[in-house]
C-alpha cells in the first residue's frame, strides 16, 4: 500500500480543520460573551484579530495542496468560503491593525448578531469539511 499525495492533502486537511473547528468554536464562544455582557469589547477584539490571518492562511494552505494534488471536488467545495474571506477582508473597517472586528462598532446589536451567526455557519462548515475530509483520505489510501 502506496501513501499518495492526495492522501497525504487529505491528512493535512483533517489536522488544519481540527484547528478551524477550535477557532470557530472560540469564535462563537467569544460573540457570546459580548453578547452577555461578561467580556468588554476591546479585549474582546484584541483576542479575536489576531486569530483572522492565521485562519485564512490555514484554510488556503490546505486548499494549496489540493490543488497541487488534483483533489478538483474538494477544492470547489472550499473556493466560496474563500471567496468569503477574501470579501470579507477586503470590506474590513479601516483600522490600524490586521484583522476583521473594531472594538467601536462590535457591540452594535446587528453586527453582533452577524458575527456570531457567521461563526455559527463556519463552525457547520467546518465541521462538515472534516467528515468529507476523513472520507477523502480513506478513499485516496484505498486507491492507492
């Protein structure tokens, strides 16, 4: 039995996602404390920035691999979440620093609400992904 790289992409694709998964997690965890009121905005922000980069990164690191090993469906299937981060980094507020959220503009009742459902959706994504990936990996150490 021969270790390919597709199966070598889906094995790195299953660790990276464990990762997302954490973030999304920590993401929804963190959007309710500010909901609640039990955390201020500001440490809030400065907690939550600098996880946007390395996400984005991982998530295009393992999408990289895909497509160096011709996963073409598992890469389609990533390429509008993508595309989301891309926008939504692109559309981010002015602000000194890397990153998504502005301590000012957080506590908006709207902007709450569509952070926290969207690490919601990236949480379900996420944990869908890591299914199709486990399936992936087994498919590709069979054919090989």
């Amino acid at each position: 039995m021969a270790f390919s790289f597709p199966a070598f992409s889906y094995i790195v694709a299953l660790i990276i996602d464990a990762f997302l998964i954490f973030f999304s997690i920590f993401h929804v965890i963190a959007f309710d404390e500010l909901k609640t009121d039990y955390k201020n905005p500001i440490d809030q922000c400065n907690s939550l920035n600098p996880l946007v980069l390395p996400e984005y990164g991982l998530h295009i690191l393992f999408n990289l691999l895909f497509l160096f090993s011709g996963e073409w469906l598992s890469l389609a299937l990533n390429i509008p979440l993508i595309a989301y981060h891309i926008w939504r980094y692109a559309n981010r507020p002015v602000m000194s620093q890397p990153g998504l959220y502005d301590p000012t503009s957080i506590m908006n009742t709207d902007v709450l609400r569509s952070c926290l459902r969207e690490g919601w959706i990236k949480l379900a994504v996420y944990l869908l992904s890591f299914f199709y990936y486990l399936y992936g990996m087994i498919m590709a150490l069979i054919a090989s």
